[in-house]
C-alpha cells in the first residue's frame, strides 16, 4: 500500500461532527405482551468530534457497537440521547424532509458489497438512484454522470448495463463507493469496507478512498477491526469497548504510546512483518461481558491485569492523562502507573499480568 494517511493536523475550527454523550439502547421484550425487560446498551455515552476533511477511524472488537455508532450518527438506527450536530445541524432533531436534506451531504459505504446492492437493479440504477431521489438529474444528464461516477472508482461506463452478480467483490464495493459520491457529501460512514476483501483489493479500495477524500474534500468515519489497516489510512483513531471509548487520540500516538490495557491488547494482535523483531502476545482472558447487563464500574475490568477495587466500582472518565498531549484521552483509573510497562517490541509477557 501507499502512504494514503494525511500529515496535516486539525485546523483550530468548528468540528464538522460532533457527538456528545450518544447512547443508542435497544429494549429487550420477554412474555406474551412483550414488556420491556431490560436493555442491551451497543452505544453507551459516546463523544467524539471529527474534523473536516479528516479521517477518523473506530476500531474494537466484534458486538462493541462500531457499527451501530455509525447508523446513529446518520440516523439509521434510533438514538436514545445524547446529540449528533452535524455541520451546524442538530441531526437527532431534525424533520423527515430537513434529514432528506441533509442525507446529501452524509452517505454510508457497507460492509457487505454483495448485500447493500438491489440484485434486480442494473449498475447503472443503482449508482444513479441518488440522482434521482434528490431530483439531481435525469435523461441524458443523468446518464452522464452514472458513466462519470463508475469511471471515477475505478469501472467501465459500460459496467452501467450488467447486475451485480456479474462483478468481484472488490468491483461490487467500487459500485457502493460510486453510489455513495454520487450526491458529493461532505462525510461517509465506511463501515468494515474491506473485511470482506482479500488483501490485494483492500490496497485498491483504500488507496481509492484516499484519492476520494483529496479531490472532493471527504470526511470518514472508518469503521474497522483491522489496526493496520486503521494505522495507514486514519488520522485519529478511538478504540471502542462494549460501547464506549476508552481510549483517543492520533494515529501515530496510538500505535507509539497507547496507555489502555485494552488498547494495547488488541496491538500485541498485529502482525509483526519483520521476523527479526519480538513482541509479546498480550492475551485477554475470559469473554466479552454482556451489553444487556455490563460490569459496574469501568467495563473492562474483567479482563484487566490492573483492576483494582476502584476499576470495580468507578467509570472512568475519558480525560488527557500525565505527559500525554490534550488530544491524547484514555478512560483508565491507572493511565499513568502503566507508563511504568513498555508498550512494544521487548515487552516480556510477564510484565502484563502484575497487579498495580
């Protein structure tokens, strides 16, 4: 792959999202009369702010609410509370027609190419259905810009007249990606775009993302479990765990000085590429807890090496920690003694299992 991550940093502006306190809980109904029995809580009190033009990426495991923190955010899925103010606009409280509206300017790329494409509908229509809602263009005008649209990912302007199963998964998720700039918004959920991709074509479809957001001034929210691939294409980076963030901040600062216990688990994950280099596998013991009825407490204590009796009974606040820059925040009560662990290559596999 190349080099698609940007090195400017965030101008001193208005964020073009913002989300405070998001929670998104979905009721658990029992008995004949399906009474409300409880709630599993996917988004549990998330806020972050994502700059123009940036690419922020979300990365945890699989069930921690990523993907449903991104069909909140364009209003797929119901919010609980908590605010999504998108460009100056209060999405969560916005009309039918008023969120029409603003569908233009936030659009979604899926995971599943295969899935998020009407296999009755040509290319064509379905790169052209935008259009058409939004009364953008037709006729001729409209079939122009469905040539210009598949050109622009990377297809043929004949691929308008075949059905998608007539295309690779790379080449189906090119057509997402086409429909999704159709209306050029300024911001796109990529949910796990490439998850389903071999390695080759998840090169392709990156690098693609990448030359998007330069010439049209895109913003991602890049959802994924892959941290290489978050380290390559994203300017700041959130780790999520059953359903809030417990650790933010740059990519580089991530993957040179993460502070969560957690964040660093899922770094021992990656692949090491040079074999000369050693690092020590950090492995999490016992499963993720429910998000029907999560730990007290910081949700991670668990699984923690660290927790002590205030992990089990104090949330942790998402804050800057000791000699960590103000865009730097990790939700941990111990932030500051694990500055005492190394964090990469000669890290001993003991050094993670002592109690503070």
């Amino acid at each position: 792959m190349t080099d698609a991550k940007r090195e400017t940093s965030p101008k001193a502006e208005a964020p073009l999202l913002s989300i405070r306190d998001l929670k998104t809980h979905f009721p658990i109904r029992k008995g004949v009369f399906s009474r409300v029995d409880g709630h599993l809580r996917a988004v549990d009190g998330v806020s972050l702010d994502i700059a123009s033009g940036r690419t922020f990426g979300l990365v945890g495991e699989s069930g921690c609410g990523k993907t449903t923190l991104g069909r909140t955010i364009l209003r797929l899925t119901p919010a609980t509370s908590g605010s999504v103010v998108f460009d100056g606009s209060d999405v969560l409280s916005l009309s039918s027609s008023e969120m029409r509206k603003l569908r233009r300017d936030m659009q979604i790329v899926f995971q599943d190419p295969a899935g998020s494409l009407n296999p009755r509908m040509t290319v064509g229509s379905i790169v052209a259905e935008p259009l058409v809602i939004h009364r953008v263009a037709r006729g001729a005008r409209l079939r122009a810009r469905t040539m210009e649209l598949l050109e622009r990912v990377g297809l043929n302007a004949d691929d308008r007249l075949r059905y998608p199963h007539e295309f690779s998964g790379g080449q189906r998720q090119r057509i997402g990606i086409a429909r999704a700039i159709a209306l050029n918004p300024k911001f796109i959920v990529c949910d796990e775009p490439v998850s389903a991709l071999d390695v080759s074509i998840q090169s392709q479809i990156i690098n693609l993302l990448s030359d998007l957001r330069a010439s049209n001034g895109l913003s991602y929210l890049f959802i994924a479990h892959n941290l290489a691939v978050v380290r390559h294409f994203c300017d700041d980076i959130a780790v999520m765990y059953l359903g809030k963030i417990v650790e933010q901040a740059p990519a580089d600062r991530i993957f040179d000085s993460a502070r969560h216990p957690y964040t660093r688990a899922l770094l021992s994950a990656v692949p090491e590429p040079d074999p000369t280099r050693k690092r020590s596998r950090i492995v999490l013991e016992g499963e993720v807890p429910s998000a029907i009825s999560p730990p007290t407490g910081c949700s991670f204590h668990t699984r923690c090496p660290f927790a002590t009796d205030r992990c089990r009974a104090e949330i942790p606040a998402l804050e800057p920690k000791t000699g960590l820059t103000n865009n730097h925040r990790v939700a941990c009560h111990h932030a500051d003694e694990l500055l005492q662990f190394p964090t990469n290559d000669d890290a001993p596999t003991t050094s993670l299992s002592a109690t503070l």
